[in-house]
C-alpha cells in the first residue's frame, strides 16, 4: 500500500485571532488522504490551547511574517510544505490530496496557491489572482507571483532555495518566493479548482505599507534580477507608484521606504539568469511589473 502523501504545515499567528486560528487549524485536521505534521509559530508569543495534535513554536518577538514562517519549518517533517496564516482555511477536506496528487503528476511543479476565496461571499480582489489579466479567477495558470496565505511547495525545493526572504518582513515576499521557484527551474502554478479561504481586508491596514512595499520592490531588484533589468523594474514600480499612491504622506512614505531599500541589507544577490526571464515572460509575467 502507497503512503498517503506527507506535508509539514506551518501556521503563522501573532495570537491576535483566536477565533479564526481555530477555524484555519480544524480547516487542516479535516484533511483526508495526507499525513500532516502541524506547527504554530507564535511570532512573539506563546501559543496555547491548541487543538490535540497541533504543536506550538515560540518566538520571543515578532521577526516578521516570512521569518517567522522559515522558523516553522524546522519542527516539521514531511515532503511537502504547507504554510497558512492565521485568518485563512481551507474549504474542502481533500484540498492537501489533491494539491499532492499535482505535485506527484508534474516534477516540474514547485509552488502552488489555491485560488482565494472571501468566506462572506464578497468580491475577491484582483491582487489574490496573481497574474497581469486576471480573467476568471475558476481558471488555473502557470504564473510568476503567489498571495502568501496558503501555499504549497516541495520541501527540497524551499530548502534549496533557501526559503521565505526573512529581511521583507511584510509584503511582496511572494514575489521573492516565486522568481526564486523559476530560477530554480521549476514552475509555479496557481490552482483555481483548489480553494482557501480568506476575509477581503485592505493590506493597508498594516503600520508601514507604503513604506515596506516600496523598500521591498528595491530588496527584490537587488536580490533577483540583472542589472539592465532591475534599473528597468525600479523605474516601471516608480511611474506606477506615483500614478497609483493617493496623499502626499503615502507618497512620502513610499519614498522612505525605495531610500531604505538601497541601504539596508536584503540578503544575499543571487540574480536570475535569462533564461529564467524568458521563462517567465512565456508565463505571461516578464519580471517588470
């Protein structure tokens, strides 16, 4: 008899959503056809009161959301990787089967997001289906970019790669994880017959938006890409920022953070190769925009 497939899951929380953790880790226990190994990271706080089965990681702070997912991974065995953040779950108990059946179909897959889906039954914004024309969010793609809060990946894969980039802190860490995924040569693929499930609130919401995204569209520059193309990227995000940023103090911000993305320390330049580029823009996505 076959194993069922095997997944380490890690479930990022800062405590602040009981209520829903609850729900994203019942979500996980109603799997069927997998064997799953589940953490929950507390980033910055003890977690207690978890169902039976579940484990708790300890962080002493808050070292950010990709950090504290990559402190996860170490207290998990399986061949697959599944990270969740505390306000999503899964819709249907065979979510993680079927995801592993994909994996085990196409070697060439690495990455998988679940298409997202708002529990009250509002619009799904645009931004949780990551590709430049959306079109019907049911259809799966290739694509070069995944939304964080539930994704699959290989173990090895994310090991070799060396995981999430824990200097983001919050924001477009996906994007890292994905170009890194292609270079890597393997494909990521968002899965719209596979569903999570996620409330629509504005990333705005979180202290230092503007600021760390645009100080994360500098981090991505300099760590993935060529040199001709990072100077064309940072001038493409430029023009869209000033276009797309309403108020002088987002405005300011979002200059605060492209100046801190020069001069802090994103980690280790390890550009993509052209042939990755080619690759992607194939997909429908070339590393611009």
């Amino acid at each position: 008899m076959t194993a069922a497939p095997s997944y380490g899951v890690v479930v990022l929380t800062q405590g602040r959503r009981p209520e829903d953790l609850d729900r994203g880790l019942r979500s996980l226990l109603a799997q069927t056809g997998v064997r799953l190994d589940i953490v929950v990271v507390g980033n910055g706080w003890s977690p207690t009161g978890l169902p039976e089965g579940v484990r708790a990681v300890a962080l002493p702070e808050n070292v950010g959301i990709p950090a504290g997912r990559n402190a996860g991974v170490p207290h998990v065995q399986g061949d697959l990787l599944f990270f969740l953040d505390d306000d999503a779950s899964l819709r249907d108990p065979d979510t993680l089967a079927r995801l592993a059946a994909m994996f085990a179909a196409d070697p060439a897959l690495g990455l998988v997001q679940p298409r997202v889906l708002a529990p009250d039954g509002q619009p799904s914004p645009r931004r949780w289906t990551p590709r430049l024309r959306v079109g019907d969010p049911a259809r799966s793609s290739d694509v070069t970019a995944v939304w964080e809060g539930a994704v699959g990946i290989r173990r090895e894969l994310f090991e070799r790669i060396g995981g999430w980039p824990g200097c983001f802190y919050y924001a477009h860490e996906g994007i890292d994880l994905a170009w890194a995924v292609w270079d890597a040569g393997a494909r990521v693929r968002y899965a719209g017959d596979l569903a999570a499930l996620h409330p629509v609130i504005a990333p705005t919401r979180h202290a230092g938006f503007y600021r760390l995204s645009a100080r994360n569209r500098v981090f991505l520059a300099r760590r993935r890409l060529p040199v001709p193309l990072a100077a064309l990227y940072l001038v493409v995000w430029t023009a869209l920022t000033l276009a797309r940023t309403r108020g002088r103090p987002a405005l300011l911000e979002s200059w605060r953070g492209a100046v801190e993305g020069f001069r802090l320390d994103c980690g280790p330049r390890r550009p993509m190769s052209w042939r990755t580029v080619w690759r992607m823009t194939r997909a429908g996505r070339p590393p611009l925009i």
